[in-house]
C-alpha cells in the first residue's frame, strides 16, 4: 500500500464515521420530535375523563343542588330555589364564554387574566390545553363556575329578589370568582407562592362562603329565626339532591387532576372517605345531643366532608381523607350552631358554615397531610410543613378579603339598582307565586 492509497483509506473512514454521525443525530433528532409532538397531541383517555367529570360537576348543580337546597325550604318556595339554580347555570355559562374564561386563564398579570380569549378567541376544535382539547378545559372550569354562586343560593332563600339574585351572581362572577380563579388555577400570584388548593377550597367554597355572610348581612333575618322557623319541608328530597352531589363530587375532584392516572383515582377514594366519615360524625353528635339521628344531619355531614376535602383531594392519602373528614364533620357541626345561636346570622341553609368553614379548614390541613409521611404526594421542593402552611393561611386571608370587600360593593350596587328583599306580603305568600306565579304542589 503506497501512501496516497493509506491517505485514501483513512479520509474514506472519516467520511463513513461522519456519515454514520449524521445519520445517528438525524435519529435522535426525529426520536426527539416525534416526542415531542406525542407530547402535544391529544390524549383519547384523558380527554374522555374530562368529558365525563364536566357531566359530573354540572350534574351536581342541575339537579343535585338544586334538589338539596329546594327539600330544606318551605313548600311555598320550593320552584323559586329551583329557579335560581337553574337560571345562574343559564347566565354563568354565556358570562363564562363571553369573557369571564378570559379573565380566569388567559395570561395577564398575576392578579388577573387577559381579554385575549373573550368568545373563545383564537381556540378552534384542534386547540389544546396540555393534553385535552381546550374546549373541553372550557366547558370544564365553566361548570365549577356554575356551582360556585349556585351555592350562594342557599344562604339567602325564600327572602330574595329573583332580580337581585340575578344580578349580583352575574357581577359576582365577574368580579370576585374570576380573579381569585385566576390566582390560583390561572398561573397568578398565589399559584406562584405554591400554594395547593386541587379542586377549590378557596375558588370554589371559601369565596362562595363567605359572599354569603355579606348577602345575609345585608338582606336580614327572617321572621322567626332561629327558634320559630318551619322544618325542610321534603327532607327526602334533600337526600335525593345529596346522593347526587356525593356523586357529582367524583367528577369534581377526580376531574380536577385533569387526567385518568392515579391522582385521579386517589382523588376519588378519599373524597369518598371524606364524605362517609363526615356524615358519620355529624349524625353520630346530633344523635348524642338530641337523642335521634336525623337525615338531614347525616347527608349535611356528608357535604361537609366532600367541601373539606377538596382543596385536599389530590395531595392527600386515604388516612388524610379519613382525618379531613372527621375534622370537617366535628368543626362545621358547631359552625352552624355558632352562627345561627351566637351571632344571630341567618344564613337558611349554613353555605358559611358547611362550605367557607369546610373549605377554609380544608386549605389549610392540607398542609399537613400532604406530607409523605402521612401518605400524601409530598412537599414542593424546599417548602415544609410551616412554610405550605404559612402559604396557605395566606391564601385564605386574601380570598375571604377579597370576596367580603367586592362581594359587599356589588350588593349594595344591586340593592340600589334593583333592591335586595322582597315585601312581606310576598314572603308570606311564597316566592314560587309571589315572584314566579307557579306552584310546587297542588292542593
């Protein structure tokens, strides 16, 4: 072999070992991509899930709410608790698609969301939000955006103006749930701090809570309260509506992992635990105090432990479920006394009590039960128990702030605009005729 033939040899090598170099990176560079476009690309099973919690959540409004809160009232405004369920979810829904989604998740600054997805703008059917569509995301959120002045609803019925409900729900939204929405599930400033609320001890029922002290503050009392009033006039259908809330309740915190995995799955089995656990300790203290265990005590219960677990649902373990639960039955059970016998608040069917109260203690148990140690997911890097609980004390200072402050605002807007109380003569006839000219039942 010459040396011009070994020169040859040795550029052929470099020239095979350059091509082989080439071919590798192109592999790892399409093994990337395709990576990262599955990465982008729908998940069926996701999406399903999603699909099927936002069935859920709306069916906990219509008709499980609904339901609930019309077997505790008097005959005589049972459509009219219907009808503000009902026409909250209508009005919501076209607020939601109008502009309040926008507020809540588009980007904006750390307080709120931008204008840039008013109409859904710019979102068409290919659109994703992580893995599902962001439509389904959309119609997701909207539900809890539903539920969550649907639940005002309770504090102030057979009392209210339907105009009154009407307006200061859909000002509420605007003001008070979209920004704290935003703080927390919109990438705003309490999201920021770390702070863990899965499914919406603050979004959901701490501001829809404490909206309805400030309602009641300003609505008053009604004739009788608390010793002279009449007992729920269908407590069977007030467990109808329970049953269904309980259900609803999968898809609430299940569907809040916005996934099919296991955070999912351990989300559904401690709100399941939570709920028993609650209805068990709220009946089992009445059935000491009063010497009967009641239905409508026992499933009261049950939604205390569905609100405490919520903000918790998806970072605890099965022994925090039990222990939020039992937590949640015990502290709201003397809430609702607290509220009604010593502050003298007439909030008719206890949303403070069951839900802020719930809510709030939710929030910030969670602090403690999201450790490892105790079967939940665990600390965010650097944060311990008395730092998450400082975040979350935090948090809840800044919600119930928040929502007293705008939620107070908007009420005395709405009573100057529309008034809040309807006249005597009309409570005594009933809302479901005086302001809807329907009956519930026919003599």
């Amino acid at each position: 072999m010459n040396a011009q033939s070994g020169f040859t040899g040795v550029n052929m090598n470099l020239l095979n070992v350059r091509i082989l170099g080439f071919l590798i990176a192109g592999l790892i560079s399409g093994v990337s991509g395709n990576a990262q476009a599955a990465e982008a690309s729908l998940n069926g099973g996701n999406t399903a899930w999603i699909l099927t919690s936002t069935a859920l959540v709306l069916f906990m409004t219509l008709p499980g709410l609904a339901l609930f809160y019309a077997g505790l009232v008097q005959s005589k405004n049972v459509l009219s608790v219907m009808m503000h369920c009902f026409a909250i979810a209508c009005m919501a829904s076209v607020l939601w698609l109008g502009g309040v989604y926008s507020l809540a998740f588009d980007e904006g600054n750390a307080f709120v969301g931008g204008l840039g997805k008013v109409m859904l703008s710019g979102v068409g059917r290919d659109t994703l939000s992580g893995d599902i569509p962001e439509s389904v995301f959309f119609m997701f959120q909207m539900t809890f955006a539903i539920i969550t002045p649907a639940l005002i609803v309770g504090a102030y019925v057979e009392r209210i103006k339907f105009s009154a409900v009407l307006l200061f729900s859909g000002l509420w939204l605007i003001v008070v749930y979209a920004p704290v929405c935003h703080w927390v599930w919109g990438g705003g400033w309490l999201a920021e701090m770390g702070v863990l609320d899965f499914a919406g001890g603050l979004v959901v029922h701490a501001t829809a809570g404490t909206a309805a002290i400030v309602v009641v503050t300003a609505l008053g009392n009604r004739a009788g309260f608390p010793t002279h009033l009449r007992p729920p006039h269908n407590p069977g259908m007030t467990m109808i509506g329970a049953a269904m809330l309980w259900v609803g309740w999968f898809g609430f915190n299940g569907g809040s992992a916005l996934a099919a995995d296991g955070n999912a799955g351990m989300a559904i089995l401690v709100t399941h635990m939570s709920a028993a656990m609650g209805a068990l300790v709220w009946v089992v203290i009445e059935w000491m105090k009063f010497g009967k265990p009641s239905l409508v005590g026992i499933v009261t219960g049950m939604v205390a432990g569905l609100a405490t677990i919520t903000p918790a649902s998806g970072f605890v373990g099965p022994l925090g479920g039990l222990c939020i639960g039992l937590a949640g039955g015990v502290v709201c059970y003397y809430a609702v006394n607290i509220m009604k016998n010593k502050f003298n608040i007439d909030d008719s069917l206890d949303v403070f009590s069951v839900h802020g109260v719930g809510g709030i203690l939710g929030i910030l148990m969670v602090s403690v039960f999201v450790s490892e140690e105790l079967g939940g997911a665990g600390f965010a890097e650097g944060m311990t128990i008395s730092s998450q609980f400082g975040v979350q004390t935090l948090a809840v200072v800044a919600t119930v702030v928040w929502t007293v402050i705008f939620s107070w605002i908007i009420i005395k807007f709405t009573q100057a605009v529309c008034g809040l109380r309807v006249n005597d003569d009309q409570i005594t006839e009933g809302l479901d005729l005086a302001e809807h000219g329907e009956r519930a039942y026919t003599m």
